[in-house]
C-alpha cells in the first residue's frame, strides 16, 4: 500500500529517476509494456548531463549520428544534425525534441530529488520519498541517473572568502558569462577542461590552467555536416545502427583487427597520421588493435601523440609540463580537442603543474599555488564527479534487512551487469557497476541497459514473479571477471580516472566497468534473457520464501557466451530487437 506524507499518495508500477537519454527512453519503453510509471529529475527540463554541462565549448565527443536514440527510424531519419560532433546546446535540443515527440513530460515530476527509498521486504516493493514531501509505493526502482551527474569540487581552503565568482563546469548557469577582459583560473585538464580552456582563451583577458595530470589529447576535427554526407548515412542507416548495436564501443566502425607489433615502423607512422588526420577514437580504436592491450604497442602510438604535441607548443617550459609521460595513452578518458595544445602559444595562457606548486588556499582576489599568488576574477573547476555510484550515494537507499547503498559501495562500485545489487531487490541501476557504459558511446549502450531492463520487468510481470535480486555469489562471480578482463586493458594504468574513483582519491575495488566490448555485453545480458534471468534470485507471487531458484555464472560461461554469434544468431537478434518496429 502508498504511504501517506503531507496528503500525497502514489501508487506506482515503477519509478525511474533522471530524464537523460536512459530515463526518457525508459519511461517510453515501459509505457510501451503498459506499466504505469512516475519519473523523478531534480532538473528542471530533460537532458540529463546536457542540461547541467552549459559551459562554454560543450560538446560530444562522438559523432552526432551516433549519438542519438536508435529505436525510431522516424526519429532517426528526421532529425537533422548541423555539425559532425554536436555542441551540447544541439544534443539538449534534441532530448527535447524526442520528450515532446514522445510525450514523455507527462511522467516526470521536474526540480524533484529523490531523498530516499526504502525496500519493504514483505510488500516487495520499494517506498520513494521525494524533496517535495511525496511519498510513492513503487515495486520497481529503477535508477537512470547518469554516470558522471554528481560535480567534484575540491575542499579548498578559503573557498568562501574569494570575492570573484566560482563555477564547477557540470553545474553551469542558465545566463552565459562574458569572459571579455577578465582573469580566469581553469583547474583540471579532463575533456570540460580542455574544452572550456579552448574557447575561453579565445576572449579572457589572462587565462591559467591548473594541471595535475598533463593530458594527451586527439583532434576533434569538427566540421558543418556535409547535408550529402549526412543524407547517405540516412540512408544506409539500418546497416549502421545493426553495426553500431553489435560493435565494440557503440560506434558503427569495427575496431581494426590488425596489430601494430611486428609491422614496419613506417607503415605505423603512415597509418597514424593518416587516422589524426581523421581525427576522433577511430585514432585510438580504428588504427590498431593491440594499442589497448599491448604496452609496448600504446608506447609507440603514445610517443607519436607525444611529438604532435611538441609540433604545437612553442615554449619549451610550458611545453615540458604540458606533455604527459608515465601512464598509456587511452588509460584515462582521452579529450578531443580543437586547438586546446595551440592556446598554449597565446602569451596570455599560462599552464601551472599542481604537482609542483599545489593549491595552497583560495584567497579574496585568487589563489596561492606553491609560492604564488594568482589574482582572479573567475575560477572555474573542472575538477570532474564523484562517477557512477556518487549520484546514488547521495540517496538514503535502504535495501534487504536494513542495508544502506551507501555502505555496499563505501569500498567502491559493486553489481551484477550494470543493474543489479545484493541485498537491494527490484531496484535496477541503469548503467551501474559492472555495466560497460561508462567506456562506451552512451546512447547505445543506455538503450541496451533500457532493453534489458524493460524487457526484464515484463517477463517478471508476465511469469508471476514479484521480486528479482541479484546474488553475491553472481556478483562476486561477475565482478572477478570484470576486474581480469580490465587488467588485459590500459584502463587500471591510469594514474587517477573517474572509471574507477582514483580521481577522487579512492581507488574502486573492483574495475567498475566490462572492457572486452559492448557488443560482447549484450551477448552476455542477451544471454541471461532467454534463459529467464535464472541467474539472479527470482520470488513467485504466492510462495512462503525465497528459494536458492538461482544459478550463478562463472566466467568460464561468461567467456564462452562471448564467442562470436553466426551470421543466422546475429540476424535473429536484430531482427527481435525494438529498434524500428
Ligand atoms: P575528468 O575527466 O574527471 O577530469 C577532471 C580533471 O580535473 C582532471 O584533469 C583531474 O586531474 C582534475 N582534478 C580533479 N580533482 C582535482 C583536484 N582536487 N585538484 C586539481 N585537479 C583536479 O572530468 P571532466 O568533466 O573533464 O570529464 C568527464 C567526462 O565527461 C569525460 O571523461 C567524458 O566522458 C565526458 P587528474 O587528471 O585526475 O589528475
């Protein structure tokens, strides 16, 4: 039964919370399966990490025909995007082009947090408290909340007493600020960092990075979408979304399947210049395959990206501390940049290495690094999230026998696929620990999450089952897996990245993301499906207890799942997937 708090009472099927790319399709899909559905998002419009990322230079780095909803050919075919990589300003249009299409804003109650949610073990169902006081009986809990939804900004000292302004790049307001003849402080050289930095130089009067760990980068290489170029992918757009559904990273290209030891230094150098010329992850994926696998390989194309940058900066000092050394190229999230290493050659850009002169404290008119004091009129942090659990941690999550989220996750990221966790029944976290969005292109990988999801909830709803859990023994299972697998990548050889928390200071136990491919990951979700999700903890309507009904997967079965599909498996897949029917 609905709890009652200041005279509201819900009742519900399923609450999903956030209106990016997953929540919106959510809601649309389980509307399609006939639950009824209450939306939450503390925002107050759609669009998820676009709404909040305003800061000047925003923009995806993936293409923009890949970065966008696949389940409507309508939609697909007629949505017409202006540039090759869209500013966010153009995604956000496009989230809400596709709420009113759908309708979708109906469902959602805006600029409403949800505080807490508590499982009644005996109902089964969930009990959701939102920051307007309303309480919702729900069975299914399903988070769609963005892995990268929860800014970072560093506890500095004196914070309060800067007599300037100061903005997080993912909390940036509605009015655009005029940087014309200011003094401006960017800290952080992550992908907000280095986009913000390009275009602020381009009118601040002195503009200093603060770096603490020098980036590499690739060029962008954006461009006007050529209506031709535009208009033949349309056109060949079942091929390309069947390709981009069944790929390694989301993106239509099949990752290069020729390795890059043993070939003559020449044809290397060739077949890397030819791909920066390019530009985009087709550099890092596309040209080849062991750069992600194989040390020896990413130092060569990591001391080519090396030399591009010492072609661009002019000042030896700047250049010596702008150059990264030490870790893979790849190892962290790479940013795509437009001129960001040419700003360096403005005498009024300066870079400071906060490894050498730390931030000692913010001041009224700046901040000490090291021995200097710099004076400011703006500071702006792009200093990142607390990723993937942060946005659920700061929920009051109350699961099986009184167990808190908060303490699942004190020691980092913990779940079975991406959306389930011990101990927190019918509560299914899109794109959660052990998912394999957060190495991935997200729209793809968000509508395969919703699939999954929704497809899950209605097989539960149809086969009389009122409760899914996943166990420890699967997770703990799965997550060994998923932590080998990442040891065969350059992702654990990051000296800080927000994968897996080392850039907040903790260091995730274990990897939180399934490296070997997107693709292999929905084989494997596909997989668990068609056998009735019998490797999570199933509870029949009308029985006493739960019962042992589950089998857990080792990763001998996860890897033998992987293998290569048939010409025949994959067309039956394609053609049972939602997409344009
Ligand atoms: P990132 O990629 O996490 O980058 C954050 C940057 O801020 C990075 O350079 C960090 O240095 C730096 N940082 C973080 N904390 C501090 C402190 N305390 N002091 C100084 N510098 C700090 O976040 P972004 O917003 O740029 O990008 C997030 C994702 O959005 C990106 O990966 C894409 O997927 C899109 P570090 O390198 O950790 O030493």
């Amino acid at each position: 039964m609905g709890s009652v708090a200041n005279g509201i009472i819900t009742e519900t099927d399923v609450v999903v919370i956030g209106a990016g790319f997953s929540g919106l399709y959510m809601v649309h899909s389980l509307r399609k399966f006939g639950f009824n559905v209450r939306a939450f998002e503390k925002a107050p419009d759609v669009g998820g990490t676009w709404y909040w990322n305003r800061y000047p230079g925003a923009r995806c780095d993936s293409e923009s025909l890949t970065y966008c909803y696949t389940f409507d050919e309508q939609l697909f075919q007629d949505w017409v995007w202006s540039e090759r990589y869209p500013a966010g300003p153009e995604v956000l249009k496009y989230l809400r082009h596709v709420a009113d299409r759908f309708d979708l804003r109906q469902h959602f109650q805006f600029e409403t947090a949800v505080q807490s949610a508590t499982y009644d073990e005996v109902a089964r169902r969930w009990t959701i408290t939102a920051s307007t006081g309303e309480v919702v009986s729900t069975q299914f809990f399903i988070s769609a909340v963005g892995n990268l939804s929860v800014p970072a900004t560093p506890a500095v000292k004196g914070i309060e007493s800067f007599q300037g302004q100061w903005l997080h790049t993912g909390r940036w307001p509605l009015q655009p600020i005029d940087f014309t003849g200011k003094r401006v402080a960017v800290i952080g050289t992550g992908s907000s960092g280095v986009q913000v930095t390009q275009e602020i130089a381009k009118t601040a009067a002195h503009l200093t990075v603060f770096q603490r760990t020098p980036t590499f980068t690739i060029p962008l290489r954006n461009m006007p979408l050529d209506p031709d170029y535009q208009r033949l992918w349309k056109s060949n757009a079942r091929e390309l979304i069947k390709k981009t559904r069944y790929s390694d990273g989301g993106l239509p290209f099949f990752a290069s399947s020729t390795p890059l030891k043993g070939q003559d230094p020449e044809v290397v150098e060739q077949g890397l210049e030819a791909a920066w010329g390019v530009g985009g992850f087709k550099f890092l994926f596309g040209t080849f395959c062991d750069v992600g696998s194989d040390h020896e390989s990413n130092a060569i194309v990591a001391d080519f990206a090396r030399r591009k940058i010492a072609s661009i900066v002019k000042d030896a000092e700047k250049l010596r501390v702008l150059t990264p050394t030490g870790y893979p190229l790849g190892a962290k999230r790479i940013p795509l940049d437009t001129g960001y290493f040419q700003v360096y050659n403005q005498d009024n850009v300066h870079i400071v290495d906060l490894k050498e002169n730390p931030i000692k404290e913010m001041t009224s008119g700046g901040l000490i690094a090291g021995e200097t004091e710099h004076a400011f009129d703006l500071v702006i942090f792009a200093t990142g999230f607390d990723a993937i659990t942060g946005p659920l941690m700061q929920m009051d999550i109350t699961g099986r026998g009184g167990q808190k989220l908060k303490d699942t996750w004190a020691d980092g990221p913990y779940g079975y696929l991406g959306v389930g966790v011990p101990g927190f029944p019918n509560l299914l976290t899109l794109g959660g620990p052990g998912g394999v969005g957060v190495i991935s292109n997200v729209p793809p990988t968000a509508e395969q999450a919703v699939e999954f999801a929704a497809e899950c909830v209605a097989y539960l709803r149809d086969h009389n089952i009122d409760e899914i859990e996943a166990t420890t023994e699967a997770a703990d299972l799965w997550c060994e897996h998923v932590h080998a697998e990442a040891f065969k990548t350059m992702y654990p050889y990051a000296p800080s990245s927000w994968h897996d928390g080392s850039n907040l200071g903790k260091k995730a136990r274990p990897f939180p993301a399934y490296t070997p491919g997107f693709s292999k990951f929905r084989r494997i979700c596909d997989n668990i499906a068609a056998e009735g999700y019998t490797s999570f903890k199933l509870h029949h309507k009308g029985e006493a207890g739960s019962k042992a009904n589950y089998k857990a997967h080792d990763p001998e079965w996860y890897t033998k799942v992987v293998q290569a599909p048939s010409s025949a498996e994959l067309a039956s897949w394609l053609e049972k997937s939602p997409m344009w029917t």
